[in-house]
C-alpha cells in the first residue's frame, strides 16, 4: 500500500511540475507580449489557460482519489491536501498570465506598456519569469534553497511595485488616466504572481521541515 | 461512525457560517469607513482580519483532522475538500475587506473615493455587504435560491466595475493619477469580492446537485 502511495505521490509531483512549466511558458510570453504589443502571442497565452485550468482540475481529481482509495494519514495526508492548494495557487499565476495578456490586447493597437514605465515592467516580466522557473525547479528537486531566492524575487517585485507608484503619483507624471489604470492593473498582477510563487514555496517548505515561517499561510492569503 | 462524520461536518459547516459572518461585518466596516474616510473604523478592519485568518486555519485544520480520523469517501470527501476551498474563498474575502481598510488609511486625511465615484462605490459597497450576507445564508440554509441571487448581484458588481473604467477613461475625467489609482484598485477589489463569492456558491450548489454550472471552478478561478 505504501509502494503504491508514493507512486501516486511521484504522479502527483510529475503533474505539479508539469502545470509549473506551463505556468512559466504562459507568463514569460505574456510579459513579452505585454511589452511588445504582440497581440498574436497574447492570443497564444488566453487560449492556452484552458490547458492549465483543465490540468489543474484533472490533478484535484487525481488527489481527491488518492484520499478516497489510499486513505493517507499525518504527513501523507497533509502532502496530498497541500497538493489540492499547489494546484490551485498555480492555477492562478496562470489567470494572471491570461489577466497581462488581456490587457495587451485590449489596448491593441495601442501599447500596454505605459510610457516611461517600459523598463519597470521589462524587469517585473523577467523577474516574474524567473519567478515561475524557480518554482518549477522547487517542486522538481525540493531543493530548499530555492525558497530563499523566491523569498528576493518577491522582495524585487514588491519594490517594483512600488516604485511604478511612485512613478504613477509623482509630479511629472505625463501619462493619461488609461496609462494611470493599466500600470496600476500590470503592476498589481505582477505583484500577486509574486505573492501566490512565495505562498507555494511555503508549502513546500512547511512539508519539508514540518514548520511554517513565520508569516503563516492565513497572513499572506490570496485576492 | 457516520453519526460521528455527521456531527463533524456540522461542527464544519458551523464555522463557515461562522467566518462569513465575520466577512459580512468586514466588507460593511470596510466600504463604510471608504465611504466616510472614518480611519478608525478602517483600522478595526485591518485589526479583525487576524481573526477570520485564524479561525480559517483552525477550519483547515479541523477539516485535514476529519480526513485523517473518520476518512470519508465519495460524496462525503468531497464535502470536507469543499470546506477546505470554501474557508480559503471567504478568508481573501476578508483580505478583500481589509485591502480596502487600508486604501483609505493611506489617503487619510484625504477621501479615498475619487470624485465623481462616490455613489458608484456606495453602491458597491451595498451590493458587496448584501454579496456576504446571502453568501453566510446559503451557507447556513442550503438554499440553493440564493445561489442565483449571488449570480445576479455579481452580475451587478461587474457592471458596476466597468462603469468605473468607462468614467476614469472618459474625456471629462478629471480626477489625478492618485484617483485613478484608488479607483482602479477599489473597483477591482470590489469585482473579486463577488468573484469569491460566486466561486463558493457553485462549490455549495454542486455539493448539493453533483452538478457544476457550464462554468467550472477552473475559470473563474481566482487571482
């Protein structure tokens, strides 16, 4: 019975890896559109959500039969349930990958990009690429490693965030209330991509270590 | 056993309506103190989220408790599962509620509520508080009546949210980035609120028929 948990585990993992490398896929070619005004690739990225989504569905399936046939207890048991929430945080980076995409092409043929803001958002796009590489390594090798550097990507992007504020409401500030509300809309997303890449590498280091950091789950929930 | 499940899931359900409760005094407080630059009352917010994030987790953790001791199958594992994503819905909710404490606690002594706006985000405050109340019914009720109220007040909300874009972008806006900013932000956290909330309705409705609606979990999913 152990012999067939750990496999079901190993499957699990595979799909987590899998859905993690999409996620990366959707958001390095979202930014890259967001930056270019490529509104073919902005179309690549809102068609292929479906295909994160539908994985994302098709592993809370896998995970849910795992508890009904294989019945796990303490830490199998949390790792399964931690799956369900992997799952789900991924599944959300992807919707903000559809959410910059959406953007690029409702601007169309217009930039995005707001003027004077292009090379923030080229660094928070990178920075969110990286972020989602990372991540799909953490949840390949478990190398814990790799939650501190996610720890200073998410530093980077919350000081990038800030400062597009910053831009935003300083005096010389030229841009015109749509460039105000997509900078504001981008940045906050790249923010939140950040946010749900650290609230994944905290579970994974909780079901490593078997303690959580200081900042709990309940303090950096998601919106 | 089963009497025991039942008197679990009870204790579960119990909770939820709990919680949602307390997002109902949140989203009223919070929309309120937005409304009338009230700072005190936006701290009162930003304080109480602590409490909807811990009993959230004490929910989690009731729910993994169920699974290890009693674990259930088939339609009765799917109800603990829902629990688990339910109390993750309502506590961003609540984050929801605090986001916007702390807008108006970063413009005060200036209003947060861009001129020009102040009736549409009164009224969206309204629809939100009654989006949380019928929510906490449903839950306590299982009237699945309610489940189509919540579709048309999130319907309500997103029209709403574009309204708010239509006037920000409009020629005769007049507001200055800092504005543009708040209103951007506030109407977004307003439409997620319903989001949340319409995400938790089907989880119940399809508890309760074996049925998701046309659109899965998988696409409104949450960012």
């Amino acid at each position: 019975m152990r012999e067939v948990f750990h496999q079901s585990l190993e499957d699990v993992q595979t799909r987590l890896v899998e859905i993690s490398d999409l996620v990366t896929i959707a958001i390095d070619q979202a930014t890259r559109a967001f930056a270019t005004s490529d509104v073919a690739l902005a179309e690549d990225v809102i068609d292929n959500d479906k295909v994160i989504d539908d994985k994302a569905i098709a592993l809370d399936e896998l995970a849910i039969e795992i508890l009904a046939r294989q019945q796990p207890v303490a830490r199998d048991l949390r790792i399964v349930v931690a799956a369900l929430r992997v799952s789900a945080s991924l599944e959300r980076m992807g919707d903000i990958a559809e959410h910059i995409a959406q953007l690029t092409r409702m601007r169309f043929p217009e930039r995005a990009v707001p003027k004077g803001l292009k090379n923030t958002f080229t660094k928070m796009g990178e920075i969110d690429t990286e972020v989602a590489r990372t991540l799909a390594d953490l949840l390949r090798t478990e190398d814990l490693s790799l939650v501190s550097r996610l720890h200073e990507l998410d530093d980077e992007l919350d000081a990038l965030h800030l400062a597009v504020f910053e831009k935003v409401l300083s005096d010389n500030w030229q841009g015109e209330a749509s460039a105000t509300v997509d900078a504001t809309l981008a940045s906050r997303y790249h923010e939140r991509f950040g946010d749900h890449a650290l609230s994944v590498a905290k579970k994974v280091s909780y079901l490593a270590t078997g303690t959580w950091s200081a900042d709990t789950e309940g303090v950096d929930a998601e919106v």
